[in-house]
C-alpha cells in the first residue's frame, strides 16, 4: 500500500535525560515526578550475545555529541542534524543528498524498500539471510519470498540465484556479508551478479556489517548505483558503530529509486538529535572503528578456539558473530541450556536446526560462553537421547 509522504521532513525525539538541567520546567523549579527505575542495557549477571551489537559503543566523542544535542537542540526537530549527516555520507561516496534516504536503523527503510517492491513483484532472496524487511509485503498480503537454496558451504549462490530472475521478481534481496551465516560474497562474483540482475529486476545489497570486513570499500557495492545500475545499497550504524539504540541508517539509490521508496513510507520521521550527534561524531572516529574490529577479533579467536575444543565446528566469520555446526545438536535446545547460566545466543533458523549463531560481546561475557559450553552442550546431547 502506498503512503502519502508528509512535507515535513523529520520529527525530533524528546530531550534526553542528559538535556532535563536545560529544560524551563527545572530552570523555573517545578517539580519533576519520579521516574521510574530504568534499565537501558542487559543486567550485569547477563552475558548478551544474541543481536550483534557492539557493546564497547558509543563511542566516548558520541557520547559527547548525544549529551550537547540532547540539551540544545532536544526540543528542536532534528532537520539540520539530519542534513550534517547527509552532507557527511554524500561527500565520502562522492553522491548527492537526493541518492540517499536516512530513517531510524535500516530496519525502516529497508521495509519502504519491499514493500515498493513488492508492487512490482516478488522477492527473491537466499533460503538464509536476514529477511525480516523483506517479509513485511506479507502483513499486507504479499507473496512469501522466493528462496533459493545456499549452497553446501551455506554461500549464496549466485548463479542459482540469477537463473531464477523471471518477469515475476520486483527484487533481489542480498545480504553481504550475509547473516547468519557471516559469510561474505566474492566482490568480484558480487559485482558481476548485480550488474547482470539489475538490468531484469531492482537488486538491494544489505551491507550492514560492511565495516567490519578487511578492505570494506572492496566489498561495497555502492559504486554500482554512482554507475547508473538499478542497485540499492543499504548500510546502518546500529553494528561497528555500537549505536543499535540510537537507531541511524540508511539507504544509497538513483535519484529516481529513492524518491519512489520514499513515498512508502515517512522513515525520515523517526530519526532524533540524539542519534544523529551520535553518528555524526563516530561516522570518522577510526580509531574507535579499529579499537572496536581488534576486540571482535579477540572475541572471535577465543570462541573459535572454544569450538574446537569442544570437538565443533563454525563457519569463517567476516562480521561481529559466528555461525556455530553443532553436528546433531539442537540450536534450541543448545540455546536453551545457556540461557539456564545467563548466556543469551540465538537458536534454530528456519530449518537449520543444528546451527547456532554466538554474536560477540565483552571479553567476560564471550569468556563466559565459552566457560557454560561444555555442560550445555552435554545437558543438550543428554536431552536429545531421551
């Protein structure tokens, strides 16, 4: 269903806790209520590997900007912000402001993007990726995604998938590199793919976790929609970054691809001060990036050593998780068994039920996975038996 988009651009969150000092309620001495007990993270005794996010962010120069924005400019709508950070991707990727769409995470842009798809025909996509933005056509009555099989290393498989672009496809959905599994695309093979499929149908390329690759602008496929393909190419802050709660993302497309997404919905909306100072002052902060990449590294050398260990094995990881074989384990179960000592993982994707997904963390809290995995994994074997 197609949405009016509103004249007004962006809609301003409400001022921060950090901003309440600056506001004219107590600068005039009124009373403030009490507010409720909050808690914004997991709780101490939780170690919380199950959402690939970046536990070391924001970054110290983020949390900075968000308490400046948040007690000057909390009351305001945040357009001005929004256009800093426009201006900011635009001059990296050598683009303009109309090639780009920002929205609250890339969650909501990227549903605009299905469902605008969606009109023209089905989505096309791997048996596994992330297809939470693609599935939401079908709360309006969609068809389900046309999956096409990974291959026996869990690829996707590029070709399969080009050979099953017909007249009834609106859009190619990739995510590279691709969760679960953490596996990413040959960028030449990549290349060549959505040069080929762009010219039958939309191709979208999911490059969430683009920055934790070596070599990320390597991997990116924005350079094809500078080219003129019918590419869009999605990227967010919620994963190097370390900003999932502050919600920024984005969408890179043709002039003419981004207005038309745009009319699905009103992402620009959802944006705030808080998160767009956020992402302002990390979008730069490199030596943040690398501090935040050499922790990943550590934490997946430690796991990958801990799988072996455990007589397991995982596939290679290009992101911030790693995708773990539990031979004839049960994901399920496997993740039910952690959760008894406080460890959060993922269980079971669609039918794949022998995999696990460990998203990396905190040293102590991977030590800790790594510590509950023996006895889980045997409390796991010994329920399978019964």
């Amino acid at each position: 269903m197609t949405h009016n988009r509103s004249r007004r651009l962006f809609l301003g969150a409400s001022a921060a806790a950090t901003a309440l000092g600056a506001t004219g309620l107590l600068a005039t001495g009124a009373t403030q209520a009490a507010s409720p007990k909050t808690v914004y993270g997991p709780k101490p005794s939780i170690a919380k590997l199950n959402a690939n996010e970046n536990p070391f962010g924001p970054s110290p120069a983020a949390l900075k900007a968000i308490a400046e924005a948040s007690a000057q400019g909390g009351a305001y709508y945040a357009y001005p912000a929004a256009m800093t950070l426009l201006d900011m991707i635009a001059e990296r990727h050598g683009i303009s402001r109309k090639n780009i769409s920002m929205s609250a995470g890339s969650s909501p842009i990227l549903s605009y993007a299905a469902l605008a798809a969606s009109d023209k025909g089905r989505i096309l996509g791997p048996d596994l990726f992330w297809d939470t933005t693609s599935k939401a056509p079908q709360k309006q009555g969609a068809p389900e995604i046309v999956r096409i099989p990974n291959t026996a290393a869990l690829d996707i498989d590029l070709d399969a998938m080009y050979a099953a672009i017909d007249d009834s496809i609106g859009m190619v959905h990739i995510c590279n590199p691709n969760n679960p599994t953490g596996k990413v695309l040959d960028p030449a093979k990549l290349r060549d793919f959505c040069i080929k499929a762009s010219k039958k149908t939309l191709v979208l390329v999911d490059e969430a976790y683009n920055e934790i690759i070596d070599e990320p602008p390597k991997h990116s496929m924005i350079p094809l929609v500078k080219a003129g393909h019918n590419v869009i190419v999605a990227r967010t802050f919620s994963k190097i970054y370390g900003l999932a709660g502050l919600r920024v993302g984005y969408m890179i497309a043709s002039e003419e691809n981004t207005q038309w997404i745009n009319n699905y919905g009103m992402a620009a909306y959802t944006l705030n001060q808080a998160g767009l100072a956020a992402a302002i002052a990390s979008y730069n902060d490199d030596a943040f990036i690398t501090f935040s990449k050499e922790k990943i590294m550590q934490a997946k050398s430690m796991v990958m050593d801990a799988i072996k260990a455990n007589g397991l094995s995982a596939l290679p990881s290009s992101t911030n998780f790693i995708f773990v074989d539990l031979g004839k384990g049960d994901a399920d179960i496997f993740q039910a068994e952690m959760a008894k000592k406080d460890v959060l993982i993922r269980g079971t994707y669609r039918t794949y039920t022998n995999w696990s997904r460990v998203s990396m963390g905190k040293i102590p809290d991977v030590q800790r996975y790594i510590d509950a995995m023996p006895a889980a994994l045997e409390a796991m074997y010994k329920q399978q038996s019964i």
